[in-house]
C-alpha cells in the first residue's frame, strides 16, 4: 500500500496545512519544559510553556477527526529545584480545550539507566529525614479523545484494510499491552546514535498507539516531531503522516531516519513532501551550547 508523508518546518500552534478533522491519531512528545540537558531555558516562564500547549490544543481539536485519540509523551519537570506538575496541568487543558480524558499509561523505565542519579544519593551522604528525592525511571502516556468513537465506521471499511490493521494478539498478550503500565528501554544517549542531543522516545511507543488506535492507510500527526521517530514508524506500519517541527537544524536527521531520498519521492514506499515556512527556526547549536554549561551546575533537588 503506498502512503504519503508531510513533513512541515514551522510553528505548530497554527497547523493551517491540515483540513478539519482529517487526522485520525495524534501521538506527541512537546517540549520538556526547560529540561536541563535536553532545552534549557527554552521558555521564558512555565506560563509560556502552558500557552504554547493551549494553543495547540485548540488546533488539535480542529484537525482530528471525532471520536480519535491524542496521545501525549510527557512528565512532570524538575528544573532548577521546582517540579512543575506538567503531566496535570496538560490534562486539565485538554479537557478545558474539549477532548475528554480517555487514559494514562506509565512508560517504565529499566532501572540501569537513570537521567538524574544524584539526586537520590543525597540520602547516602545524609542518611536523615527530609533529604529523600526519588530518582525517576518512568513517564506519562496521557490519552485523550475527541468524543466518542462511533464503532459503526469499522463495517465501512473494506475487509482488506481491516485485516491488514488487525491487532497481533499473541503480542499484545506477551507484551503486555493491557497494563497501564509499558516497560519499554529508553533511547540511550549513545555517541553514536541518529538522536544524539535529542531527547527521542522509542519507537516501540508510537508503534503500540498507531496499531491500537488506526487503521491502515489512516493519517497520524505528531506536533512535535523532533528526530522523526512518528513519521518512520507510520511509514512503515503504512499510514499517512503529517509532522511539525520548528528546528530546521533537524532537518538532516528526520530525512535520514525516514530514509529520504529522490527514490522514496516516487516508490512504493510512499510520497514525502517537505515544506519549510517562514517561522521556522534554528534552536539545536544554542540549545546544546546552554547544555554544557548546565552539566556541572544542575541543581539536582
């Protein structure tokens, strides 16, 4: 089945490319608010960041279509010894904004490896009460919908899309996708690595909510499209996708992970189309700049 992909450099607070409700599943990761060592000091305020999530949201309810999921990647931040309750605060305005609040889905961690490692450790250099921080090996899959899925769309759909869309039991079984809780490994900041400096999540997160919440052949958009892990698993589980991001210092990576090329134009792997607007901007050399001078003086409580 061949697909088509949109890849837009610009600000997603106006996704003025995209029809109303065209978008059947929307699967994210905004910003970290201020994370120190993915974007400090990226918002001049936490209330700036609020404004950006409300403003997308709005045009998140515009473009998907009823009944369908948007899926947030997220936790709550600690920056500079405050923890903003960002995985709440999110919450409340999507449902301000009109989605109803479906799920939450813990993605667990494997302890090995650990973000913030000091932090508990204050307690082996004071072993008192109320020096206890807990380091953090999980985040939020948050999941909301726009109304109520009418199950009556499925007799429509031609009995080929249907199977090709079935869900793989045994795996959904042996993986245990039931749980509210997903242990998935974390990209590792390997030197090496396409996402090096990039704070990506793993492709096995966005391959579970594309086969549970499309069918194929559907349209899946990610607002924040960072390294262009939602447009490669899309592509290859053959939906549609649509993605946005600002930085065009990224531009070089998203292409190479979805192995773009003149021959991927015309193929049967699908057509891609890349769109650079005005607002678009150059983020990635200032934000890892502020990175190494944050290293040695996080304040890790």
């Amino acid at each position: 089945m061949s697909t088509w992909h949109k890849i837009i450099f610009g600000n997603c607070r106006d996704m003025y490319e995209i029809p109303d409700e065209s978008i059947h599943l929307v699967v994210t990761s905004p910003p970290y608010y201020n994370a120190p060592f993915d974007y400090p000091d990226l918002y001049k305020s936490y209330e700036e960041f609020l404004e950006l999530i409300r403003a997308f949201a709005k045009e998140l309810y515009r473009v998907l279509a009823p009944g369908r999921i948007a899926a947030f990647v997220t936790d709550d931040m600690l920056v500079k010894g405050e923890k903003y309750p960002v995985v709440s605060d999110i919450t409340r305005i999507m449902i301000e904004t009109g989605f109803r609040y479906r799920d939450r889905i813990v993605w667990e961690k494997p302890e090995g490896y650990i973000r913030i490692s000091r932090r508990s450790g204050v307690v082996l250099q004071h072993p008192y009460p109320m020096y206890f921080y807990p380091d953090n090996i999980q985040e939020s899959i948050i999941i909301f919908q726009k109304g109520k899925f009418d199950y009556a769309y499925i007799k429509t759909l031609d009995p080929k899309i249907l199977e090709a869309s079935k869900i793989d039991l045994k795996k959904y079984s042996s993986e245990k996708w039931y749980l509210a809780i997903w242990r998935i490994t974390n990209v590792l900041p390997l030197e090496n690595r396409l996402e090096k400096g990039i704070a990506a999540f793993p492709e096995e997160i966005p391959r579970r909510l594309i086969k549970l919440f499309t069918f194929v052949e559907e349209t899946v958009l990610d607002p924040f499209l960072g390294s262009g892990t939602t447009t490669k698993v899309a592509k290859e589980l053959e939906r549609n996708s649509v993605g946005y991001e600002i930085d065009l210092e990224l531009k070089d990576v998203i292409l190479k992970k979805i192995n773009y090329n003149q021959a991927t134009l015309t193929n049967s792997t699908g057509k891609v189309e890349i769109i650079e607007r005005p607002d678009a901007k150059r983020l990635r050399t200032h934000l890892q700049e502020k990175v190494k001078n944050q290293r040695s003086v996080v304040d890790y409580t």
